[in-house]
C-alpha cells in the first residue's frame, strides 16, 4: 500500500532532526510514514556518511572562544572542515558556537569528555555526524582548552577566527586586569612565544639549539673561548625570543613583556595559543596533474 507523505510530517522530521529536505522526505517514505522509524534511518544514513568521511583530511576550520561573565574561566576549540568554504557556513558556525557554549558551561577540558556531553537533546557527537551528512565533508573537534581560577583574570583574543589566545593573568582585577590580560593575549597571538619565562624552556630544546650554534661558529676561525661567548650570547637572544616575558611588547617594542607586566603587579600563570590547522600535514594538489588526470579519464 502506497503511503502519501504530507509536506507537514517532512517539516516535523526535519525540525526534530535538522536533516536536509530532501533525506527528510526520502526517509519518511523508507519508513512508510513512521516518524520513530523515520527518525532511526536519518541516524543510520548519518552514521553512514561520517564513517565514510572520517579518514578525510580536515585542516580548516574556525577557533571557537566563551567567556563566563565574571571573567575567571574561558574555554576555546578548534573545530576542523575540509573547506574554508564550509568553515564559513551557517550550520557549521552554529554547531561551533553550540559546542563551545557546552563546553563552557560544563567545564569540560577534553575532547573526549566534550563529544560524550549532552547537546540540545542528543550529545555533541551525534550532533557532529549529522552535521558531516549535511554538509558534506568531514568534521573534527580536533582541540579544546580552559583555563580558569577564582583569584585569576582570563583574557581571550580572536584574530579572523583563525588564531586564538586565552591568557591567565593573576594580580591585576577589575576592567584595568581585563584589559590588560586581552592586550597580553593579542600579544601572543602575533608573537608566538612557546613558554611563558626562559626557566620554562625545556633543557633538550636549548641543547639542540646550543649545537646548532656551535656547529654554525665552528667556521668562524675564532678562538674557542670567544666561540664559547658568542654561542651563550645566542642562547639568551634566543630564550628572549621563544618566551613571552623576554619578548618586546608588540604595543610598544620599547619595553619588554616582562617590564609591561611588572608595571602592573601581575603575573602571567598559564596561556594557551591555537591556530587553525598547525600540525595538519595537508594534502597538496597538483592542479596540472589532476587537469591532465581528467583529460585522460574523459578520453578513455
């Protein structure tokens, strides 16, 4: 018997299931009307489709950021597509933007813990899948970060949705402290430190560095001892560069990061810096090769 499916029960299952149009429709139709059964074979076919994605590289994307209103904790993600253009779509912003609030508000600091959270009637992860059926590429929760303290001021800055900073900054309240800490963080988004101080920088790290110096003035003709001077004269350039206290203030290069914050009695406790992509190793497309590719296919 031939079931007649309304134009209002294709509604309903899309605003339950927030399934595109069409896959609305053909389910109902799979199911015969049935809204329940519906429902599981729009969860089917979405499974299906993220499973046969998954392997696909992601490496655009946004940096999501949400601060709690007082100030003291802040939660920032990126969240990967295979297209900038993607990146740019609604869906994708909105699940963005719904992942963060709920990370936030349930302090998660994990990205296992955050794709088990309940969202808006099912769990980040499924929500995650459906968005992979509709729009068509895969989709990563590749990272999330918090930080946060009842006697510490969390600063953000977002650059393009692209580079993102959180900063703890103890010792400075108030607007002066929220300040400060969103001018710290846009530091750190230009400037890149890895570390916070040079005691910070890991020995093996400096080690390396250390040879690489030794190994470029060995050609020099120099004295050993002057070779010597010249190398831990490089180092601390170097631990100045790599450390955000040593760093010149990007606002004023006259003074340094360290001075900045010692005018202000505070303290940089912790900063995390994320960018959209870093360590994804993207596959590069030859074009001349893929067009001659689809020559000789459509010749054959």
């Amino acid at each position: 018997m031939t079931v007649t499916i309304t134009a209002a029960q294709v509604k309903e299952l899309r605003e339950r299931t927030n399934a595109p149009m069409m896959e609305c429709k053909k389910a109902l139709n799979e199911a015969a009307g049935d809204m329940t059964q519906a429902i599981e074979i729009l969860r089917k076919t979405g499974q299906a489709k993220a499973d046969k994605k998954a392997g696909r590289i992601a490496a655009e994307g946004i940096i999501v950021l949400r601060t709690a209103s007082d100030g003291h904790a802040a939660v920032m993600l990126e969240i990967n597509s295979e297209t900038d253009f993607v990146a740019r779509d609604e869906n994708f912003l909105g699940f963005a933007n719904a992942v963060s609030e709920t990370a936030l508000t349930a302090g998660i600091e994990d990205v296992p813990a955050l794709l088990a959270q309940a969202m808006a009637g099912t769990t980040v992860e499924e929500a995650r899948k459906t968005l992979i059926a509709k729009v068509g590429e895969n989709i990563n929760v590749r990272r999330v970060a918090r930080l946060a303290g009842e006697t510490t001021m969390v600063g953000s800055y977002l650059h393009g949705g692209r580079i993102g900073v959180l900063v703890a900054l103890e010792g400075e309240a108030g607007e002066a402290g929220e300040s400060l800490a969103r001018d710290i963080a846009m530091h750190i988004a230009a400037s890149r430190p890895l570390v916070v101080n040079a005691d910070d920088v890991p020995a093996d790290v400096i080690e390396k560095e250390k040879e690489i110096f030794l190994a470029q003035a060995a050609n020099s003709g120099k004295p050993q001892d002057i070779i010597e001077k010249m190398v831990a004269g490089r180092i601390r350039k170097f631990l100045d560069e790599v450390s955000l206290q040593g760093q010149p203030y990007v606002k004023d290069p006259d003074m340094t990061v360290a001075a900045l914050l010692n005018k202000h009695r505070a303290k940089v406790a912790h900063f995390v810096r994320f960018e959209v992509g870093e360590g994804i190793e993207k596959e590069v497309e030859d074009f001349v090769e893929a067009v001659k590719a689809q020559a000789a296919a459509a010749a054959g």
